[in-house]
C-alpha cells in the first residue's frame, strides 16, 4: 500500500507540475546536459585522432604527469573526463539536487586542473 501510495502522490505532482507550465526533470538544465555530450565528443575524438597518429593506449598510459602528488597518465585522464561526462554528470542532472551543479563544476575544475598539470610538464 505504501509503494502505491508514494507512485500516487509522484504521479499527481508530476502532473501539476506540467499542467503548470513546469518542465520534467529531463528537460531541466538542457545546457549542462548539451555540455556534457559535447564533452563526450570531444575525448572521442581525441582518443580516434591519437590512434590515427600513433598514440596507441600504451604510448598514452606511459605519458605522465605530477598532479597532486602522484604521477597519473594521460590515458587516465582522459578516461576519467569522459567517464564524468557519460556518468557522472547524467546522474547528478537526473537525481537532482541542491549540490548538483556544486559537484559538476567542481568535478570539471578538477579534470580541467589535471589536464593542464599534463600539458604543464610536457611542454
């Protein structure tokens, strides 16, 4: 009786909710969600153009940078940019909260920090 009830009372403030105007949860913050596609494109396209030019897995893993005290490859990086990107973010956007959008920038500052501690120490 109880699940039956909490679906009930979802179901009629979804529809109050869009019989006044408001948008469902998919629909909300459109801008991080396109941002995050992008960011997603974005790492694809570097891993295919680095296999295209030689930079295989293996020669990624061995490219190291210092960030924050312990060496972490190039490979690493970037899977961690795009695992927040495909993950991360769609969860946080869909199980919306007062942090959320806290957590998304202060995730993307963080891959933003280690990629520039990686092209800091290899120019």
């Amino acid at each position: 009786m109880r699940t039956f009830m909490k679906y009930s009372r979802a179901f009629w403030k979804t529809l109050r909710l869009l019989m006044r105007g408001g948008k469902i949860p998919e629909e909300a913050h459109m801008d991080y969600r396109r941002w995050s596609e992008r960011t997603i494109a974005l790492v694809s396209t570097v891993f295919t153009t680095s296999d295209k030019h030689g930079m295989t897995i293996e020669r990624r893993d061995t490219l190291k940078a210092r960030v924050d005290g312990r060496d972490v490859s190039l490979e690493t990086i970037l899977q961690a940019v795009a695992y927040h990107a495909k993950e991360e973010y769609v969860y946080l956007l869909r199980h919306f909260t007062d942090k959320s959008l806290t957590t998304i920038q202060a995730t993307n500052m963080n891959d933003e920090y280690a990629l520039s501690r990686f092209i800091e120490n290899t120019l």
